[in-house]
C-alpha cells in the first residue's frame, strides 16, 4: 500500500541559537535591563530560527476577510517562507492550503489575489475544488493505490478575528481568541470586520523585523522624528491598557483643538465609527499583536500593517486603511490626509529604522539601555527573549502607565539638575 502524505513534512525546529544566558541581562526590570544583543538583528541563523519556531509555530496574521467574503475569491499569504492560499469555499467556510501542486510541486497560483472556480496547476492541469478535493486527474486511473481523495492540497488552520485573517501553520496553537487575550475583550463594542479598505501601500525596509516592532511600541523617538505627529498627541500621553496573550495594548491622547490623526488634525467630516465613547473620541488605540501584527485605531478609521520578514536586515511591510462604509458611500468622502499623514510617518519610523540596523552591525555597538519611556518596547523584547530562551520562564514585566513613566523621568532630571545647581 502506498500511503498519501497527510501532512506537510514539517522541517525539525532547530535548537535556539540564543542561549538563555545571552538574554539574562534582558529578563529584568526595565530599569535594571539591557536591549535585546545586536546580533540578533542581523545573523541569518536566528531569522531562520524565529521563522520556523514562530512563524510557523502559531497564529500570525496575514490579511482581511475582505478579500475572500464570497465563494472562489481568494488571496496569497506569504508565511514563514510559504505560499498560503486563503480561498472562500462553496459551502461559504474560509479554508488556507499550501500554494503546491500534490502531482511534482509546482506552485499553482500566482496572482496575488481574485476570484476562480477551481484551483488548476498550470503545469499538469491537476485540478482542486474550493475545498481542495483533487479531481481525477488525466491518465491515472491505472495508478496502483492512488485515490484522488487522499491527494487533495494540503490545509493550514485558519481563523478570523474582527475580520483580520490569521493562520496557524503548526495547527497547535490554542484558538484565536485564547490566543489573543485582552485585544478581544478591549475593542469587542466595534464591529472593524465591517469597516472596508480604501488604500495598500506596501513597502520595503531595509531592517529586521523586530526593530520595526519595537519601533512602534514606543513614542520617545517622536518629538525629534515625528513633529507633525507629536503635535496632534504629545509623545508622553496616553496610558497602557490590560495585555495578556499574545497583544500589547494602549493608547494615546489627541489635543482637544484636533480630531484624528492626519495632515490637518481633522476627521474631514467623517463620523466617530459606531462603538466609540466620548472618551474614545480623543484617543488613537494601538497594539502590537505577536509576532507581526500593528494595529492602530482611530476614532474614525483603522489602519493595520502587517509584517513579513524577508532576509534579517530586509522586510516586506503591509500598510492599509479602513473606513466605515457609510463613509467611503458619501459623495464628499476624501481619506488623503489620513493616507498621507501615516505614509509619511511610516517612511521617518522606516529611516531610522534603517539607520538602526546600520549602526547595530557595528563592532563598536554593545547591548544599550532601555529608557524610562520604553517599558513597552521592553514588553515585546521580553517576548523575544524568553522564546530565545525557551527555558519554560514567562518573564513578568513590571510596568507603570504613560504618564507616570513621564513625569518620573521629568522629576530625576530636575533632582539631577537641582543637585548640579546646588554643587
């Protein structure tokens, strides 16, 4: 009996190439800690680690329902090095399969997203249903022990939150929701699977992964790289919110003179989403969801990237807006002063971002400190380090809000500046 593979063959995850040791100095108080080690950052041997052991060891996001709502509308996932299709079925279920032909491997399809009956190799015409049922190919029904119904395409395990698509390669992690903790519990009054893109702008960053990340937890950096974003919602405002499982939550407070986030502080007419409170009507929500997900809510649209690592000093970053429908329908509807303000936000964060990644690379550069201000940029390095360490420790983060974390920063300086003074 020949026996048909059930499963993708599944590649060994390596042993970790950062030992424990080698992040202890992470692992403490922020006050007490030191960033992640450099190499990290550039050595090819860690990106593979993390890409098999993460990437493809649980849930990570990979797009919206949006592009799949209706039977054969599908779109391509790159995940952990893999072609992922995510088609909508005709029984209506969101199904993934690995994008490989059972016949010799051949990749099937390449467009990046639309709409087909049927999913057919284009090297042999070996064809899939919606639900990835091979149909009997041409000349093998000589074959000895071959059943088309044991060679359909190989699925992946595939879940929906909010409308946000995520996959689970491994198809061990716990459900979604499990798995996503408090971002689930925080934003449940809003209905984000219902709100509708309106413009992708893809780019490409030459700098790890998780220095984009980090760079996103933290609003520090802002006064000097962001001044049309820091006038709008000064860099020491706002607080954390509950975050356990797999999201870091928080906000950030918009001035009273100004409405949102965009070219001129103002909404352009546009309503609060339905769900929001007055307090949510000044506050920009943001959110890392691990390992590759940022999510930012606005009192009147919601923009997301998504991440993809591509080589350890380059990565491939997903930026989309979305907006209530009963917005994008009016006739006066003009999102480009939102779009534009966070293009050119996101290309500052990206530049420095690069420089980061140059300076790093450097001999001359060892582990550096934290600031009083980056407790969240310490949160998801703790996240990195403890799966570095894979030694079964969850490392508590000991966190203070916004605000405090400010005002004692601003309170050791004048005691500093004080004692000078006084010498």
């Amino acid at each position: 009996m020949v026996d048909a593979p059930a499963a993708p063959r599944q590649r060994p995850v390596p042993v970790s190439p950062v030992s424990a040791d080698e992040v202890a100095n992470v692992r403490v108080p922020t006050l007490e800690a030191f960033v992640l080690p450099p190499r990290v950052y550039h050595d090819q041997d860690v990106l593979d680690y993390e890409q098999d052991a993460w990437f493809a060891g649980g849930w990570v996001a990979i797009g919206r329902e949006e592009d799949a709502l209706v039977p054969g509308q599908y779109f391509l996932a790159p995940v952990a090095g893999e072609s992922m299709i995510i088609v909508r079925g005709n029984d209506g279920e969101l199904r993934a399969f690995y994008n490989v032909c059972r016949h010799r491997g051949a990749r099937m399809l390449e467009e990046a997203s639309g709409t087909l009956p049927r999913i057919q190799c284009p090297y042999h015409a070996w064809v899939y249903d919606l639900e990835g049922t091979l149909k009997q190919p041409r000349h093998t029904e000589l074959l000895v022990d071959f059943d088309p119904v044991e060679w359909g395409l190989i699925p992946a395990r595939v879940d929906a939150w909010q409308g946000i698509v995520f996959i689970d390669l491994s198809g061990e992690a716990p459900p979604l929701e499990t798995f996503l903790g408090d971002i689930v519990s925080e934003f449940a009054r809003f209905d984000l699977g219902g709100l509708r893109r309106v413009r992708r702008i893809d780019y490409d960053v030459k700098a790890n992964w998780k220095a984009l990340v980090e760079n996103f937890q933290e609003c520090y950096h802002c006064p000097g790289v962001h001044p049309q974003l820091n006038r709008i919602t000064p860099y020491n405002s706002g607080q954390y919110l509950p975050s356990d499982g797999a999201s870091m939550n928080s906000f950030m407070d918009v001035l009273p003179q100004f409405e949102t986030l965009s070219m001129t502080g103002e909404a352009d007419g546009r309503e609060p989403m339905p769900g929001m409170t007055e307090d949510d009507h000044k506050r920009i929500y943001y959110s890392v969801v691990w390992p590759n997900m940022l999510y930012s809510l606005h009192p009147d649209y919601l923009m997301l990237h998504f991440i993809t690592p591509l080589e350890p000093g380059r990565t491939h970053v997903r930026c989309e807006w979305y907006f209530e429908p009963r917005e994008i329908e009016k006739p006066d509807f003009n999102p480009t002063e939102a779009i534009e303000f966070w293009d050119l936000t996101n290309r500052q964060d990206w530049w420095v971002c690069e420089l980061q990644q140059q300076g790093t690379k450097s001999r001359a550069f060892t582990q550096g400190r934290y600031s009083a201000m980056e407790s969240s940029v310490h949160g998801f390095d703790l996240m990195v380090a403890d799966r570095y360490a894979a030694d079964g420790v969850v490392t508590e983060q000991r966190r203070v809000s916004k605000q405090d974390s400010t005002r004692g920063v601003v309170e050791r300086a004048q005691r500093v500046t004080q004692g000078r003074a006084a010498d």
